[in-house]
C-alpha cells in the first residue's frame, strides 16, 4: 500500500469516506481571525473611542487553505465526487435514503442541514497537521480525461474550517510548560472552567482537575485572552 501524504477522513454515517490526496498540497495557508472590543474615552463626534484599549473577546475558528491539491488515475472522479458530497448534507443515494428514514421518524430534517466533520491529517501526527474540520470551499479543475471521456486528473483548492475538538497540533511545545499531548486554549468573554470542561471534556466534573493543572485558584474568574492548557483526558484518569 503506497503512503499516503495527506487525507479528508468522515467517520459520520452516511457520509462516512476517505480522500486521499495522491501529493502534499503545493502550500498549506492558515489564517485565524479575533474579535475584541475597545474601552476608552469617546471621540467629540462618538464615532470611536480615542486613546483607549482594546481588549480580547474571542477568537474565530481557524481556517485553512489548501491550494493545488492533485488527484489522478481512475478513482479522480469519484475522489472529487465525494469532496462535493461532504459539501451538500445527505446528498447521494445513500444519504438520500437514509437521511428520508431518519425524517420520517424523528419529523425533522435539521440531521440533513449539518456538514460532516471531517479529519484533516497530513504528516505524521506528531509532527504535521491534525484538525477536525468542516469542508466549505472546493474549486475542482478536470484537467485530463481518457479517450471515453472519464476525468482521470484534476486539481483542486479546498477550504477547511477548524471544529471544536480533543485533537490539534501534536505535541505541545515543551517551551509553553505544557504536558505532551496537551494543547493550548485561548479563553473567551463570558467563558470559566465550568463550561470549558463542558464543551472539552463533555462533562463539568473534570474543571477542578483542569483548574489543578493550569494553577488557577478562582475557576469562574478568567480574564478574556489568558491561554489554558487542555490536558490529554488520558491525564484525568486515576
């Protein structure tokens, strides 16, 4: 079985597939956005506070572009087919009949509405990139077809959308006085350890173990813009 450099992986049914891409992608683009606020005495006119400071409120879900991404031989088109499947909930056949099960007993179609997250690795773990994403964008180039007109190259630009997640980016640079395995969250208005074990670690009961291993004494008071480590669950266990 030849190495694989990179893939799209879905574990969610009926989505569940796999992409691999036959090359690394020519460049890898990463851009993440914040939102914050300013506080300050107000201009003479009101428009925007003069002199004031700027505080961190949250930051927005990483996003990350994948540009020149190669597909060739006979499995090109249903490679391509199942990046644009993952973008268009219960789409296929399968989808179809599944997602019309799940409607006619639940009386809603909000399952339809949700994309797959999907993983993104590429390289080893240790070393490259693994995210849980969302697919958003795919521009698809059919470059090369056989003699009976079946695409058997194609190129492709795909943006992904970082979901929240136990993965990211392994391990944790010693520098940071992390653990390996742990990663690094940056803590939003509005936000206390309480919810964060909530929303990490699908329970509350693990904010005191969390609150142990950053040395916070005050869990539902934190600052907007303080950076927390999230331990590996491995590290809660007794």
């Amino acid at each position: 079985m030849a190495y694989v450099n990179a893939m799209l992986v879905c574990t969610q049914a009926p989505m569940v597939g796999a992409v691999p891409f036959l090359f690394p992608p020519d460049k890898v683009q990463m851009t993440r956005d914040v939102q914050f606020s300013s506080h300050g005495s107000s201009s003479p006119n009101g428009a925007k506070p003069a002199g004031g400071l700027e505080s961190f409120k949250k930051a927005e879900p990483l996003k990350i572009n994948l540009s020149e991404v190669l597909f060739s031989g006979p499995e090109t088109k249903p490679l391509c087919d199942q990046l644009l499947n993952w973008m268009s909930p219960g789409s296929g056949r399968l989808g179809q009949m599944v997602g019309g099960a799940l409607a006619v007993k639940t009386k809603s179609m909000n399952h339809v509405n949700r994309l797959p997250v999907l993983t993104f690795q590429m390289g080893p773990p240790s070393a490259g990139f693994l995210y849980d994403v969302m697919l958003q964008s795919a521009q698809i180039s059919f470059t090369r077809f056989n003699r009976t007109g079946i695409p058997i190259r194609a190129r492709a630009t795909l943006t992904l959308k970082e979901q929240p997640s136990l993965l990211g980016t392994l391990p944790t640079n010693p520098t940071s006085g992390g653990l390996p395995g742990r990663r690094t969250y940056t803590v939003t208005e509005g936000e206390d350890l309480v919810n964060l074990a909530r929303s990490h670690y699908g329970g509350t009961s693990d904010w005191r173990r969390l609150a142990d291993a950053n040395g916070i004494d005050d869990p539902l008071r934190m600052r907007p813009g303080t950076t927390i480590y999230l331990p590996n669950p491995d590290e809660f266990t007794d």
